[in-house]
C-alpha cells in the first residue's frame, strides 16, 4: 500500500467512528483536557455525514430551519448520541443565531498527515 492510500485509509477509520454534532453556547478557549461542551443544547444532537478524500475527512452538521433556534457558539463532534458522549472535538466561534428561516450548516475537516 502506498504512503496515501495508507493515510486516506486512516481518515476513513475515523470518519467511521464520528457520528454526531452538537451546538451550545459556550464562550471559553477549547482545551485538548475538554470533555464536551461548556454549554450543550441536547435538541441540537444531530448524526453527521461525511467525506473522506485526499487523506483528509470532512463532517457536516446540519441544523435545519425547522429545528430549534439557538445563538451557537461552540460546535463539538462525538462518538454516539447525548450530551455525555466521547466528544473528539470542540471549537468555539463568534455568535451565529439559526432561526426558522435558516439551516446551520458547520463543516469541520481533519487533515492526515
């Protein structure tokens, strides 16, 4: 196998074991020590698609316009479902309020080097 299909292989491995998103309204610096959300909205639990490609993987959260309306600020993705689940990442950004007018889409992209 090839250094690059050895490294997509493993972006693949990793989108296979990320299934969820969520959004809260938490505002402090992410930390590696984070186990979660500062702030989770549970209503926000949604699965995730993804794509895998050029030894990187790319998620997609989609929070619809028929869902709940929120000011998120901070994104995080996870194994499974809930607010207690293995959380694998956490960013925060700056104020971005989703009403029934607009989808929250958030794309988060891991790089294998």
């Amino acid at each position: 196998m090839k250094q690059n299909e050895y490294l997509n292989a493993l972006a693949q491995l990793i989108s296979t074991d990320i299934q969820y998103g969520i959004v809260g309204t938490g505002s402090t610096t992410p930390t590696q020590d984070d186990g979660g959300l500062e702030t989770p909205d549970a209503s926000t639990d949604k699965t995730i698609e993804y794509s895998v490609s050029n030894n990187s993987v790319t998620f997609t959260y989609t929070l619809r316009s028929t869902d709940t309306n929120i000011t998120a600020t901070e994104f995080g993705l996870k194994k499974e479902a809930g607010t207690d689940a293995t959380f694998i990442s956490r960013d925060v950004f700056p104020a971005t309020t989703k009403d029934g007018t607009v989808d929250l889409v958030i794309e988060k992209t891991f790089f294998i080097q």
